[in-house]
C-alpha cells in the first residue's frame, strides 16, 4: 500500500509563533493528517494527560482576532459558518505526541515531515542569528572605516585647498623693485 505524499511547502507556511513557541494549530494538522479538525481534538481529549500545557493549548481571544486580522478566517456568528471554540495549538513536542495518538499510515507520514519542517525552521532560526551577528560586525567595522575615510577626505582637502597669501618672499633670485 503506498501512502500520500505531504506537500512540504503547506507545512512550512503553517507554522506560527505563538506565546514564543513555534506551533500548528489543529486544522493545519488535521488537514496535513487527513483528518477531520473534530477527530483530531477528539483524539487529544481522549488523550489529554499526553498534552500539557506546553504541548497544545488553546487560543485565547485576543490570539484568535490577531491571527484573524492576519489570516482570512471566518468572524465569530457568521452565518456562513466557522469554527465556534478558539483553535488549539500544537508545539513541536505536542505534535511528536500525536503520533501517539494518530496511527493512520498519512498521519504517520505527515508527522515525519512536520518534524522535519520544525528542524528547518531551527536551522533557519539559527542561520538569521549568525548572519546578525556577522551583519553587526561588518556595521561596526565600517563604521571605524567610515571615520578613517572621513579623516584622509579632510585631509586632502586641506592639501588641496590654496594656501592664503603669504607676505614672505618668494625663494630664488627677484629683482628687488622697491629699492
């Protein structure tokens, strides 16, 4: 039997950073398992000594406008339908645990690349603080050069600029006109 294949790319845009942890909310990853978002959160409440509070925890209001305001989502009461409870979080680790929970061949394949998804989104984070870091000390170093430059600029300048008229005599033999 051959298992679907995840689209890698949904993966990677789905990951959010909420309460300075990076997560998928639970209808990505129902979506992603092949699943419906009911079954999922099912499945975690059946099982919910298995997610603490930093493994899932659910949206508050004010996370849910933010991410509205951000994403098109449907608005609370619209009669066109919509999620009625705010959205759950899953962590990295939460997501490890729902391979616990969910068995299906697309569930298992599906949290392979998550994770994988959540290690690129590492790498990355610690690419950006290397190349700050790098960026930092090029700033200050040009900064000194800047200074250096600036001073040779002044320099020639005043090299350049024509001397003010001197009341000494110029060197060498000159007919001396005034006797």
């Amino acid at each position: 039997m051959r298992t679907p294949t995840v689209n890698l790319a949904a993966i990677d845009t789905r990951i959010l950073t909420l309460r300075g942890a990076s997560v998928l909310l639970d209808s990505d990853l129902a979506a992603l398992y092949g699943v419906p978002t009911k079954a999922l959160l099912q499945a975690v409440r059946r099982n919910v000594k298995r997610f603490p509070e930093d493994f899932a925890f659910q949206l508050t209001n004010h996370e849910v406008s933010i991410l509205r305001s951000q994403i098109v989502t449907a608005k609370p009461g619209d009669p066109r339908g919509g999620r009625r409870p705010n959205p759950y979080a899953f962590t990295e680790q939460g997501v490890a645990m729902l391979s616990s929970v969910l068995r299906s061949p697309v569930a298992v394949r599906a949290n392979i690349e998550i994770m994988r998804a959540f290690v690129r989104l590492r790498r990355a984070a610690l690419v950006s603080r290397e190349l700050m870091t790098l960026i930092e000390d090029l700033s200050k170093r040009v900064d000194t050069h800047d200074l250096a430059i600036n001073d040779l600029v002044e320099s020639i300048r005043q090299l350049i600029a024509s001397p003010t008229k001197s009341r000494t005599r110029p060197i060498g033999f000159t007919a001396d006109l005034e006797e």
